[in-house]
C-alpha cells in the first residue's frame, strides 16, 4: 500500500507516524524474529503437552514419519489439528482486534465485548435449533453471516457520530445487541433440550476435539479476512492522525472502514466458526503488541498476528494442565486472564486514547 | 395556617402550567423563605405518576382475569376482596396474584435501584444489570445449584451474596480517586465478563438438569412465585424505597458535579456510598425473587426521565415505570405458547428500547 509511503514522503512531524530509521527498523525485526520463536515454542508445547506428555524428540519423529505408535496417534490426529486450528483462530482474533480498535479509533474494541462473537453464535443456534444443523459440521455461513450482521449493528449504532466516538458508546452499543441476541438465544435453547445440550458445550470457546476439516471449512475465510487486513495498515496509520487528515493524505476514509468491517466479519466469523466465542484475545493483543511497536499498524498488524496465536496456544496448554484428569476450555482461560487486563486498562486516565 | 403557592422557575416544562411549583404551608409574611413546610410539586410527574398507575391497575386487571381460565372482571374483584367461587379463588389468590404482586414489587426494586446506580454513575449504562451485579448474583446462584444441590432458598441466598461481593469488587477496583462513574462501568463490565467466563465454566461442568435449571434460573423467571415470595420482597421495599426517596434528593444535587456538591454541604462520598448501598440491597431483593431479570433497572430509569421530562434520580417514577414494565413483560411472556421467562422478554423490549435510544443520540451528535 502506497498511502504509508505517501505519509513519510510529506514527514509528518507527529510522533503518532515516527520516520523509521535503520537502528528501529532493525530492533523491530528482532522483535518479531523473536515473537516467532515464541509462538513456535508454544506451538510445540501445545503438541508435547496436555494428559499425556510426549518427548519433544518423539514429537518431532511422529510429525514426520507415521509409524502408527500411540504417540504419533496423539500428536498427528489430535494435537496437530488443534494446534494449527488455533494458529488460525488466535491470528484471526488478534487482528480483528487490532482492525476494531483502529477504525473506531477506541482501545476496548473487542470481538466479544462489541458483540460480534455473540451475532455468530446467535445464528449457530439458530441453524442448530431451527434449521437442525449438525452442530459438527455446518456452522461456517451462520457463523459468517451472523458476525456480519452484529458488527454492522453495533457499528452503525456505537460508531462515529458526527462528532466522533466515544468508548462508553461503542461498549453501550455492545451490550446491547449482546443482551438481545443473548435473550434469543435463551429463548430457542430453553424450549429445545437437544439444542441447550449443543450450545451448553460450544459457547465457551474450546479448540478440544477439533478435526482437520474444521480447519479446511473455515481457514479459507480467515485467510481471505487477513488478505483484507494487511495491507490496510498504511491507510489505518493515516486515518490514525483523524478523519479529516486522513483525508488529506488520500485515504477514502469510507472505503477503509468497509473493508475493516468486511475483514473482520470473515476473521470472527471463522474464528467463532473454528472454536466458539473466544473473548479478550483481541482486545488484550493489541495492547501489548502497542507496548512494543508503537502505533505503527505496518509493524503492529503482523506482531498481533504472532503474539495473539502464542497467547491462545498457551492459554489451550495451560488450561489442559491446570485440571488433570480434565481440561479447561480455552475460552475460559483467555477471559481469566483477559479480563484484568481490560480492567486495568479502565482504570488507567487516559483510556480514551489509542 | 395558610397554604401558598408560588411558581418557581422552570427548566424544561413546555407548557406553563406543567411548571413545577413550590407549596409552602404556613408561611409568614415579609420571609417568603421561611415556612413549616415547603416542597416542590411537579404536575407534570403528578400526571406520569398517575397515569403510571392507571397502566399498573389495567394490566394487573388483565393479568388477573385473562390466561387459560378466563375470569370475569367482575368476578375478579369479588375474589379478590374474598368472596369468590372455590376454583377462582384457588386460580386468583393462590397462582395470579402473588405472581403479579412479586412482578410489581421486584419491577419498582429494579427500577428504583437502577435509578440509584444511573444517578451516581451518571450514565444510563450505570445500572446493576451492566456493571456485573447480575453476573455476580448469577455466579453465587450457578455454585449453589451445581455444586452445592441447593433448595430455592439457598440458590436465592447465593445469588444474593455473589451479587454484594461482585459489586463490592467493582467498586473497590474502580475506586481511585474516588469512583468516578465512567471508570465504574468500565470496570463493572470487565468483571462481568471474568465471571460469565467462570459461569460458564460451571455450566458445561454441570449435568445435563442441573444445568437447564441453572440456564432457566439465569435469565430470571417469575413461574410459580408464590405468596412466600411477596412478604419478603414487600419488606425490602417498605425498608428500602423510602430510603431510596429520601437520598434521591440530595442525588439530584449530586449530579450537578462533586464540587458544586461539596460547596453546598453535601458529604459527597458518603451519599455516592449510601446510595450505591441502597440500589445494590434493591437489586439483591429483586434479584433474590425473580432471579437477574435484565434490563428493566437499566429501562425504566430513562423511561421516567423521559416521561417526567425531570432531572434527578427521579426515583419513585422509576419504580412505578419499572413495575409496569416487568408486570407487562410478565403478562406478555404468560401470552406467549411455551411460556417465555420474563427475561427473556425485558431483555428484548429493553434492548430495542436501549437501540432506539443510542441511534436517537447518534443523531443528535452526542458523544
């Protein structure tokens, strides 16, 4: 994308869009260098760890060679899917994140707290309880539509007024299409046991117990959705320094939030579709990502799409071992861990500036 | 003794003779401002007041006689008054009324309370559903049902204590330099998702009954409440409603900043205390009755301000607005074929009333 190039070109001398020199340049290579090593080492921990702890050597030998062995069982049919599943989902979620909090400019956006995993999972419901889908397999378009249609809500409804917006909006605007739909959904599960049974289990957000083809139905999605994301960067970097700047520097500032909103749909529709309604990896990411990088979207996109997969890979290993015999889903570990985050980000002052 | 009314001036009445006016009983000539008594009378919240009322007696009225056994009104106030026919008394006295009573009572608790939290929060999203009460409140229930095989009783002690210690966290977490009311909300919503998360936990680790009972439980529900439901609630409100009146006056000032506030003598963290207090045992109590009926302490708040066109907590109005609508959402949810719980329908009415509200402001460009 050009417009990043445009910004330097005019030297805008806001620390919002520092001039990148070599020696930063080089540390934040090191840096993502170094958040790949780190989600590679989770990765491999979600594949040896769990009820049954594997040797990293033997890890390695089954994922290369099937010789049939118990071990190559466990970590080529059950772990390596999930793995990768959760690769997907948590880069899905980190960069749905990041694009929210962007476009509405507000640092608690978030895919749970803004409603748009709970648009998905109102619209699973309803295919499982009214269309009788089979709650394995068929969920990708309800999820997908679903996503669609809450984040188009509570956009429309918590977004930029004419004299912008305003965190407690976009939260307010949250609430409310969670609660409604949350209501629909208790409404269908109450009068269909079958369907509560379902959903009972798929709400919480698990990567347990997910196949390959889980993968191959909704990673094409995500793909496309993070296709979407990438090369807005250069334009979320100029809208950063306001609408009207943004603007200025030839960004269409309509075009940038229709395409966000058609991005992120396709990651939190995947996403929800993959593994349920995982709340707080996108809301939390970003702003460790923020620590490191700087407000940079160039820089910050492709650290969350590194950092929120670690996150959720050793929240999935974390919580299969903190319960022996059992598991904790995963989606409870990331709002376990999640939610003080967000909390002490409420009670910082200056909450109202990304 | 002489009664004197005086006009005062007015922000908002539209029309003149909707002014508030000031009664004075017993003044003395020449010191306007002495009097025994004085107090301000709005005739326009006397009109919503009334018609309140008037809306509250013709949906108990439906309530009472319509359903599937269909009871002539007549026949209805004969019953009442105790001298029906054995199959109406039995249908009236003991299934419809304390049903009704309780929808009334828990209605006004919810909304007087919510009309506390709003008033000290400063914000229509500041009611005890949104800053994670009723999260809480959910989350002492789910341990009584799923872990502890608790009676009714028990599940309603439970849910009342994890309600208090939910709000007592929030408070103290949002507390730094004082709580300021943004910052509460914030915070009420980031616990509240830290405990849905452990609701949930204890949901998929529940069987299959306790569980539905537990989601039936969740969304509050207003079947089968009878008479050992509404002396309870009753009390509370007799304690808790005229407390709520008395500190809703000095709430009024409250609004108008803390340091206007501390200027005129007011004790600012103490009456934002006492009041957050008194809304959470009103919550408690209608939590404790009916389970979290969301949304109508988070509606009927903004109903009133609307109706009575008042600022203030406006509490009283509050109430009667939160007790027509939960005993309307209750007769609609009785109308439904399945029998929805209550919630379901508050959530709904309240959630669309909430949109309508936001898309309003969004076009007048509020922030």
């Amino acid at each position: 994308m050009d417009q990043a190039g445009d910004v330097r070109a005019i030297a805008v001398p806001v620390p919002l869009l520092p001039v990148v020199g070599g020696s930063r340049r080089a540390r934040l290579f090191l840096g993502l260098a170094g958040c790949a090593v780190l989600l590679a080492a989770a990765a491999f921990a979600s594949l040896a760890l769990g009820t049954k702890p594997i040797a990293l050597g033997t890890v390695l030998h089954a994922l290369f060679h099937h010789d049939n062995s118990d071990d190559a069982l466990i970590v080529r049919d059950l772990r390596l899917p999930r793995t990768v599943i959760g690769l997907a989902v948590g880069a899905a979620l980190g960069l749905a994140g990041t694009l929210m909090q962007a476009v509405t400019r507000n640092p608690l956006a978030d895919p749970g707290l803004l409603g748009v995993n709970m648009g998905a999972s109102a619209a699973v419901v309803v295919g499982i309880a009214v269309l009788h889908l089979d709650p394995q397999t068929a969920q990708v378009w309800p999820a997908l539509l679903g996503a669609g249609i809450a984040a188009l809500l509570v956009h429309t409804l918590g977004g930029r007024g004419p004299r912008g917006t305003a965190p407690i909006r976009l939260a307010l605007a949250g609430a409310t299409v969670s609660a409604v739909l949350g209501a629909l959904v208790s409404a269908l599960t109450l009068s269909d046991r079958a369907a509560f049974q379902d959903f009972r289990f798929w709400s919480v957000g698990s990567l347990a117990g997910r196949s390959s083809a889980v993968l191959g139905q909704t990673g094409g999605f995500m793909a496309v959705g993070a296709l979407i994301a990438l090369p807005l960067a250069g334009s979320l970097n100029a809208l950063a320094l306001g609408e009207d700047t943004g603007r200025a520097l030839g960004v269409h500032p309509g075009r940038v939030g229709a395409l966000a909103l058609v991005s992120v749909t396709l990651l939190c529709g995947g996403a929800v579709a993959a593994a349920g309604p995982i709340g707080f990896v996108g809301l939390a990411v970003p702003h460790a990502a923020r620590q490191i990088t700087g407000p940079d979207h160039r820089w910050l996109l492709p650290y969350t799409m590194l950092l929120a997969p670690t996150l959720l890979l050793a929240a999935d290993v974390v919580g299969r071992l903190i319960a022996p015999p059992g598991e904790v889903d995963v989606g409870i570990v990331t709002a376990l861990v999640g939610a003080p985050v967000f909390i002490l980000l409420a009670r910082r002052r200056r909450v109202r500036q990304v | 003794m002489r009664a004197r009314i005086s006009t005062a001036p007015a922000g908002s009445g539209r029309a003149a003779r909707l002014r508030p006016v000031t009664v004075r009983i017993g003044a003395k000539r020449g010191r306007p401002g002495r009097s025994a008594i004085s107090f301000r009378l709005s005739p326009r919240a006397c009109l919503v007041i009334a018609a309140l009322v008037a809306a509250g007696l013709v949906i108990s009225a439906l309530t009472l006689s319509t359903g599937s056994y269909h009871v002539p009104l007549s026949d209805v106030v004969r019953t009442v008054l105790g001298n029906g026919s054995t199959l109406d008394r039995f249908i009236i006295t003991r299934l419809r009324e304390p049903r009704l009573l309780t929808a009334l009572a828990v209605g006004a608790a919810l909304g007087a309370g919510g009309a506390l939290f709003q008033s000290v929060s400063r914000n229509p999203l500041g009611s005890p559903d949104i800053i994670g009460f009723d999260t809480g409140a959910a989350t002492g229930a789910l341990v009584v049902i799923t872990l502890i095989h608790g009676t009714a009783a028990q599940t309603a002690a439970g849910a009342v204590l994890g309600g208090l210690a939910t709000a007592a966290a929030v408070y103290f977490l949002a507390m730094r330099h004082g709580v300021h009311g943004y910052r509460l909300i914030l915070v009420g919503i980031g616990v509240g998702a830290l405990l849905s998360a452990v609701n949930g936990y204890l949901l998929i680790r529940a069987s299959e009954n306790d569980a539905q009972s537990a989601a039936l439980w969740l969304i509050g529900s207003l079947n089968g409440r009878g008479w050992d439901y509404v002396g309870p609630e009753a009390l509370a409100l007799a304690v808790l409603l005229p407390a709520a009146w008395w500190i809703s006056r000095a709430l009024g000032v409250l609004e108008l900043g803390d340091d206007l506030s501390r200027g005129l003598g007011l004790r600012v963290e103490w009456l934002r205390g006492t009041a957050l207090l008194v809304g959470v045992a009103l919550a408690a109590s209608a939590t404790a009755a009916a389970g979290p009926v969301g949304f109508v302490a988070l509606s009927a708040p903004q109903i009133a301000r609307r109706l009575t066109a008042t600022a203030g907590p406006n509490t009283l109005t509050s109430a009667l607005a939160g007790a027509v609508l939960l005993a309307g959402s209750d007769l609609a949810a009785q109308r439904f074929p399945s029998g929805l719980p209550v919630g379901v329908v508050t959530a709904v009415l309240g959630g669309l009333y909430l949109a309508w509200l936001l898309s309003r402001e969004w076009r007048k460009g509020r922030p």
